[in-house]
C-alpha cells in the first residue's frame, strides 16, 4: 500500500494556471495578485469595513499586529502553551515577555478562566488560538480583555473558515486576528499569511513595517498613478511582504475555501463512523450552530488502551500512515521551559493530553477509504485478537 502522509495540499489547475500567468506577467513579487488576494479575502469575510494586509506567514502577521499595538520590553502577553511556538516567539522578538495559560481539557483552546487568573500588572494583550479549527471562547475572552483593558490578536492559524456565535473568525471584535497559508493549513500559498483588522491606526503601520518601514509599498511606488522614485523610511521595518506567485495560489485556494472545509467536515464523519468502538477519545465539535475548519483530527488514547501514544504512531507508521502531535507543549520546549522555570504540574489539562494525543491524516485529496484504512490500522493496534 503506498504511504498515507499526514498531510498534502490541493493545489488545482487554476491555481497552477494563475502562477503561470503571473511568471509571464513579468510582475512576480508584492503587486497586482496580491492586492487581488487581499480584495478577495475582504470580501470573503463579508465585512467592508476590514482591511487585509498579506504577508509571507502568520508568525509575520502575528509579529505586525503586536508590534503595530505597542507591545514592547516591559509589557506581558498571555497565551496558551498548547499551540505552536510561533504564536509566542513573536513576542519575544518585541523584548515582550510571554505568559502561558493552560487550555481547556475538551476542547484544548486558552482557558479563560486562566487567562483572567494570569492578568498582572504588565499584561497588555490576550493571544487565543483556535486550535484545530475550533474556534477559542471569544465571548468570554473579550469580556475578559475589555473589563482589563487588554488587546486581542487571534491566532487563526487553523481557523479558515471557523465560525465563533455564527460570524467568522476574522470578523470578530478583536483587534486583529491572523491567517496562515502555510504548506499543511487549510488553504495554502506554500507560505503565505493574511493579517485582519477593522483598526486603521493597526492597519497603517502594519503595512509599512511589512516592507522595510517604507511610507508605500512597491506596488504604488512602481506603477504609473504616483512619482515613482521618491519614498520615506520611517522606521526600521521588515520584509514580510506576500509575492504575487504565492498571492495567485491564494486567489484560487480562497475560492475553494468553503467545498474544502465541507469535505474534511464529510471526512471527519466517516471518522466518527469508523473508529466507534475503539478506545479513543474523539476531537470536540464545533459549539452549536458553528463551522469548525478541521485543520487537524486530534485523538486521544482512552484509559485503558493496551498501549501508549508513541507505540501507537509507531504502529500506524508500520502501516504505511503518517501521523503527528498537536502539539508538544511549549512548557516542555527547552526555551520556554528554562526561560520561565515551567513545571508540566502547573498546565495538567495541556499536559495530560499531550502525552494521550495523535492527529491522525486529515487533508482534502483524502477519501473514504483512505479514513477506513486508518481507522483499521488503528483497530488492529488497540484491539489485538
Ligand atoms: C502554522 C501556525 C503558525 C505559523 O504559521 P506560518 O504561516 O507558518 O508562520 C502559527 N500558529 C499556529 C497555531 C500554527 O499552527
């Protein structure tokens, strides 16, 4: 049987077609596409008064919108250790310290109970991750962030297209929120991300610190509307800008967004359906009436299981299945750990799943049958003859 990876992309031949079109064009970096993508995801939120600034990842994105808020030396930004380090690096970078909270036990999104718990003096900013696609208890984490006066940037790495109180993640009253469109997320620009915000004091920094602290970014300064050669360095920027070959990737991708979510919404049935029986414990939906993206299946290890968590991936892998972890708690990363003298005691929710979880192949080229295989693999190690 040939190799099940845990993760592919879906790339069409519009897709392929548009990046073509763009090589010809003889424009391949920031121009036209991506101010077309940007347009685009404006209007695939529904929302005219949200302005889209494309970068070259979500770390990129999550590193503007902090920077564009203030957050510097001094201040502390509460996030979850159960999410991947990008969501906490970037605070670093601003000379920020970084406050992690554990998440919640069914759901493994920031606990606000904890975050409200963690607020001290220095905290400027709550950073919530939907994880997996599901989208985090924004209602209570912006009552928290309102009654402390606190700043909202949402990790939305995962969470396209997510829905939290039936809006889209995006459309929320945070103060920005970032996508990714990285090589595994649920729509992809092999790098690529896309910072949102209603805030336009955010929007405007954000944009000049996304290409070298320049006053307009290359599109303007190099087509024929505006004197060409003059620009202004105000302030030693970045170099996060989107080209337009991952932007005609994206523009196509974005279309696709919603049938994609449905087939991995349809996959995730043929999951529920396949692994009954078995001792495991099956990902949180989504909160009534809501869209989760389903960018990862998480599983865990029921008690009981005949075995742990590391030889059940192995089995898997002797399968031919490729599998992950979602993720190995920053508290245990080195950095994190050693920075902040963490104890795997003081986040047991993010810790005892840790140690119980595999994400199992979720991807849209997958089928039915693909779903069976794994949930058999999985029979055959957790229920031996
Ligand atoms: C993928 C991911 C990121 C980083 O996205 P990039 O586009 O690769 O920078 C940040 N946070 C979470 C939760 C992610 O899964």
């Amino acid at each position: 049987m040939p190799f099940l990876p845990f993760a592919l992309p879906e790339i069409g031949d519009e897709e392929i077609a548009e990046v073509v079109d763009t090589l010809k064009s003889g424009w391949v970096t920031t121009g036209p596409k991506a101010k077309r993508f940007e347009a685009d995801f404006a209007a695939f939120l529904g929302d005219a008064s949200l302005q889209c600034i494309s970068v070259n990842s979500a770390t990129a994105g999550l590193h503007l919108a902090l920077e564009a808020l203030g957050i510097g030396p001094g201040d502390e930004v509460i996030t979850t250790t159960h999410t991947f380090t990008a969501t906490a690096e970037v605070v670093r970078y601003l000379g920020a310290d970084v406050k992690l909270v554990d998440c919640d036990p069914v759901t493994l999104n920031i606990d606000p109970a904890a975050v409200e718990a963690a607020i001290g003096p220095r905290t400027r900013a709550i950073v919530p991750v939907h994880f997996a696609g599901r989208a985090a208890d924004m209602a209570r984490l912006l009552a928290i962030a309102q009654r402390h006066g606190l700043k909202v940037v949402e990790d939305a790495a995962h969470a396209l297209p997510t829905t939290c109180g039936g809006a889209l993640v995006g459309t929320l009253a945070s103060d920005a929120t970032v996508f990714s469109f990285y090589a595994n997320k649920t729509i992809t620009t092999g790098e690529g991300g896309m910072l949102v915000t209603r805030d336009a004091a955010l929007a405007a920094r954000a944009r000049v610190m996304r290409l070298h602290g320049i006053s307009r970014d290359a599109f303007d300064r190099f087509s024929a509307q505006v004197p060409s050669w003059y620009y202004e360095i105000v302030a030693p920027g970045f170099k996060y800008n989107l080209t337009d070959i991952a932007a005609a990737l994206g523009i196509h991708q974005l279309r696709r967004a919603n049938d994609f979510q449905r087939k991995r919404e349809h996959l995730v049935a043929c999951y529920a359906q396949a692994l009954q029986g078995l001792p495991l414990q099956l990902p949180a939906g989504p909160a009534p009436g809501d869209v989760h993206a389903w960018h990862l299946y998480v599983v865990r290890l029921a008690e009981g299981a005949p075995l742990g968590r590391d030889r059940l991936i192995e089995a898997l892998y002797a399968q031919g299945i490729g599998c992950s972890v979602h993720y190995i708690p920053l508290h245990q990363q080195p950095y994190w750990r050693d920075r902040y003298g963490l104890r795997p005691g003081q986040f047991p929710n993010s810790q005892r799943a840790y140690e119980r979880m595999l994400s199992l192949p979720l991807y849209t080229r997958m089928t039915q049958s693909d779903v069976e295989r794994v949930a058999g693999a999985l029979k055959a190690a957790l229920l031996p003859l």
